[in-house]
C-alpha cells in the first residue's frame, strides 16, 4: 500500500519537473532535413510544458527569412510553422546577431518576432539550460 | 567546364575550393543552399564579385525563390530555371560537381 502511494507521489513529482530546453538550429531550411526534423521537436517538446528556448545560429537564420516560395522546388515551405509557435507557448526565441550580419540580414527580413543576441549573450543563455539539443 | 557547387558557403569550404580550382571561362552554377552564395551584403559578397569576373557565373532561381532569396541576388549572377540547367550541362564537358 505504501508503495503504491510512494508511485503515485513520484508521479507527482514527475510530473511538477520543469526543465530549461535550448533546442540550437544552425541548418539552412531546404539543402537537408535537419531544419524540418528540429522543428518538429520543438514542436513535440511544447506536449511536455517545459521551458522551451529556441535559438537560431549560423545557417539555421536562413529559416526565418520572410517570403520564402516552394513552389519551383516541390518541396512543402514549413518556414510559416514558426509563427505557430506563439500559440504552443514556444515564444523565446533567439538569433545570433553575428550571424545575421554575415549573411546581410537583419531582422525586419524575419517572419517573426526574435530577440537578437550577441554571442556573448548567448553564450550566456546557453551555459544557464539544463538540456541543449543541436539540429 | 562547367562546376557545380550545392553547398552553403557558411556551412563548408566547398565554393572556396571551387573557386580556387575553376579557371577563368569556366562556368559556375550554385544550387540547393550554395545560392545563398550570391546574396547582396553577406560575407562572401566580394568574392563572388570577384569570381564572376573571370568566371560565368549562374545560380539555380527555384532554389532562391525557395529561400526568399531571390531579390537579395547581386548583379553579374545570371538566374536559370531547370530548362537553362539542362542546357548548361549539355554545353559544357566536362561537368565537376563539388558534392
């Protein structure tokens, strides 16, 4: 009996975990499907209620430039999934600024509203997650 | 001779080593994420300035379009559809791709 009661306290406290989860994307959108595939678990990781960050790094800033158009190529444009994001809770959301200067973007060529950091800065916010996944 | 290069030029070293190996009247054609090579005010801008004055140099309009892309296109790039591909594969011999 007491250990079932122990289970279900366990359960509780299972339950009650709040993690802090950086996913990093640092893929272009279309030339693999790292892109598509990180999206998709953050998408999976919102059923969980965590703490959920989303950081775009290198190449992964190309998935946010606005006017994206699939059409030529065949392939599905996911690139207007991010701005679903918001309803699922998932609202912070980071790009390097260092990356965005090399590729000669700012934020107004972005489909949704980012914080932009320096790389000290997400540095920073890195070092204080309790899991990072890279895509 | 035609060379080939479908890599981002942030992602890998392959458009460096393409531009380094093409001699001059080569023609160059960048597909897939290598197109984001010839975009206005990005890192690589002037060497692809630079390549393209030696060198044809083309790039794949579908795969700009696809990355919102194509109105970031520097002058001296000429944008081909799948048709203009063809024939530039069919023009030259022979063809590198830099995979």
């Amino acid at each position: 009996m007491s250990n079932v009661t122990g289970e279900v306290e366990q359960d509780a406290n299972a339950a009650g975990v709040v993690k802090k989860f950086m996913f990093v994307n640092r893929k272009a959108p279309y030339g693999t499907v790292y892109a598509l595939e990180g999206l998709e678990v953050v998408l999976i990781s919102a059923a969980f209620d965590q703490d959920v960050s989303l950081v775009f790094l290198d190449d992964g800033v190309y998935d946010l430039v606005k006017g994206q158009n699939t059409k030529g190529i065949e392939v599905k444009n996911f690139s207007p999934t991010y701005r679903a994001l918001e309803g699922y809770d998932i609202e912070k959301l980071y790009v390097e600024r260092e990356s965005l200067a090399a590729r000669g973007l700012s934020q107004d060529n972005l489909i949704v509203p980012v914080e932009v950091l320096s790389a000290a800065e997400l540095s920073e916010l890195m070092g204080q997650q309790d899991v990072v996944i890279s895509f | 001779m035609l060379h080939i290069v479908n890599k981002s030029p942030f992602q890998t070293t392959t458009l460096e080593s393409c531009l380094r190996i093409a001699r001059p009247g080569s023609a160059l054609l960048l597909i897939e994420d290598a197109v984001y090579a010839v975009a206005k005010g990005n890192a690589v801008e002037a060497r692809v300035r630079q390549a393209a004055e030696t060198l044809e140099v083309y790039a794949l309009a579908p795969d700009l379009e696809a990355r919102g892309m194509k109105d970031a296109a520097i002058d001296g790039v000429r944008l081909i559809d799948y048709e203009g591909f063809v024939d530039l594969v069919a023009a030259h011999e022979p063809v590198q791709s830099w995979l």
